[in-house]
C-alpha cells in the first residue's frame, strides 16, 4: 500500500486495444508509413510521418 497499489481490479474505462487498430487510426488521420517500432507487454512506440500538405504549412511574411 505504500505505493498507492491496492488488490482491486483496475479501472475498467483504462482499457488497452491492440497495435493494429492504433495503427489504423494513425492511417485514418493521414500518417502514412505508420508503423510498430517497439513493443513490450502493454508499451509500444508508434511512429508515423505525416506529409506536408499546404493547410500545415506556415507561410513566411515577405
């Protein structure tokens, strides 16, 4: 208890989902070469590149 860790269950909202749907989300917001680049147990690193479009751009004043 000194840690603040008890024996109750865990949060049930704190809910853990698989490497292959966390992926498809990064796709669906436009990540392109999303991809798993370390995983142990529940951590992961994700990485993705999201491409230059002209709505990201900040534009230099003359």
């Amino acid at each position: 208890m000194a840690l603040g860790i008890s024996d109750s269950p865990d949060d049930p909202s704190n809910k853990l989902l698989d490497v292959k749907t966390q992926l498809r989300w990064f796709r669906e917001i436009g990540f392109t070469d999303a991809d798993c680049y370390w995983k142990w147990r529940e951590l992961a690193l994700l990485v993705g590149v999201k491409p230059v479009t002209p709505v990201n751009v900040v534009q230099k004043a003359p």
